[in-house]
C-alpha cells in the first residue's frame, strides 16, 4: 500500500512540475522597421509540437518553457526563431518580421534552388504536423483488422487539441502556396516592371494576385504576359 501511495505521489509531483513550468509566452508580430501589425502569423512550439496563429490585432500566444524554440513564419517574410528565456515572460514579446523581398528581374536557376532549399526546410521545420496523419478514425476510413461495417469516433476528432492541429495545418498549407506565388511573381519585380508604387502597387497585387495553380503551370513568360494584361486592365479602370 505504501508503495502504491508512493508512485501516485511521485506521478503527481511530477505532472504537476511539467504543469508549472508550462507559461503563456505571449505578444505582438509586427513589421520589421514599422508598427504595422501582422495578423495570420504562424506560431510553432517546434520543441513541444505546437502550434497557433496571430490574431486580427497580430496578438499571439502559445505555451512554451525556458529553452523552448519558438518559430514564427508568414508568406512574405522571412520566419524568424525564438528561443524562450525566463524574462520574456514577464511582458509582452514583440516579434518583427522582416519582409522577404525578391527582386531579381527574371527567374534564374539560382533563385530557383533557393526557393526549393527554402521549401525543404519549411516541410522539415513542420514534418512533425503535415506528415502525420489522423490518428481517429471517422466513418468508412478502415484499417487492417477492421470488421465490417462503418466505423465512427468522434470524441478525438473533435477534441480542441486536434481541432487546433487540422486548423495549423490547413493555415501551413496555404502559407506555403502564398510563398510560391510569391517567388513567381514577386511583388519587387512587378513594381519595377509596371512602375506602380504605393497604394497603387498593393491595390493591383490585391486585384490581380495570380491562383497557386495558375503560378504552377506558367512560364517565365506566361507571367509577364499575364502581367502585361492586368496592367492593361487596370489602368483602364483608373
């Protein structure tokens, strides 16, 4: 009896210490050199596996412990990583992103290779979410050793923890498809080329954004027609 009391102790101290030593770091992602606030920021706890994302304000939060490392990416710019120490905890962190200018006129074998490496090492970074699969199944999934008939549990799918991982993967996704379409056409190039600036220059990268999948299939060339086209449109409707 003793015994028992003693290991129910000892499992209590302990999950109790992991539970104490578990902290909200938490803060603002902003601009790099500027105060504009950058909302839809991912936000990983690469030691522990998780994850969250900046709300509408850039306001983020996630639990971590001292030595833990934090990473923070966006499309656009480039990620940035934390390693947390004691005393970030006692404010509110501010993490700047700068942003992840390409601005080489033609696309060349070596811009190519970096956005590949850079690709590889994302997948890496997060290989730990967006190569796991569900580990609940839901109806008509089977695995080996199932019986016949349909097969539903639904408690872990819809438990917050895998909410919350479904959610940060679907986010991690499309970030990576924003980073493509970034590197086909990179918003340095188009200001050069169509020699728009300011408001101008973001309102026609928000019009005439291309598709991921449009980026997928074109050429070079393809994309400077493309260009070529929406800037005739746009003007028109100046």
């Amino acid at each position: 009896m003793f015994k028992a009391n003693s290991v129910t102790l000892l499992f209590c101290i302990v999950f109790s210490s992991i539970g104490l030593a578990q902290q909200q770091l938490a803060g603002k992602v902003v601009k790099k050199g500027g105060t504009e606030i950058l909302m839809g920021v991912s936000v990983i706890n690469h030691t522990h596996q998780k994850g969250n994302v900046s709300d509408m304000g850039g306001n983020y939060k996630i639990a971590a412990s001292v030595g833990d490392t934090i990473l923070f990416s966006s499309a656009g710019y480039e990620p940035d990583t934390v390693v947390v120490a004691s005393y970030m905890f006692a404010e509110s962190w501010l993490v700047p992103l700068a942003p992840n200018v390409v601005a080489l006129p033609y696309v060349n074998v070596e811009e190519q290779s970096n956005y590949q490496i850079d690709s590889i090492k994302r997948r890496d970074d997060y290989s730990w979410l967006l190569d796991k699969k569900h580990p609940v199944k839901l109806m008509n999934e089977k695995r080996p050793g199932d019986g016949p008939g349909f097969s539903f549990s639904p408690i872990g799918y819809f438990s917050k923890t895998e909410k919350n991982k479904r959610r940060l993967k679907k986010r991690l996704q499309q970030e990576e498809e924003d980073y493509y379409i970034d590197y086909k056409f990179p918003p340095a190039r188009v200001a050069r080329l169509s020699r728009l600036s300011g408001d101008s220059l973001q309102l026609f990268l928000r019009i005439y954004r291309p598709t991921y999948a449009f980026c997928r299939k074109s050429s070079p060339e393809d994309m400077l027609l493309y260009l070529n086209d929406k800037l005739k449109l746009f003007r028109k409707e100046e």
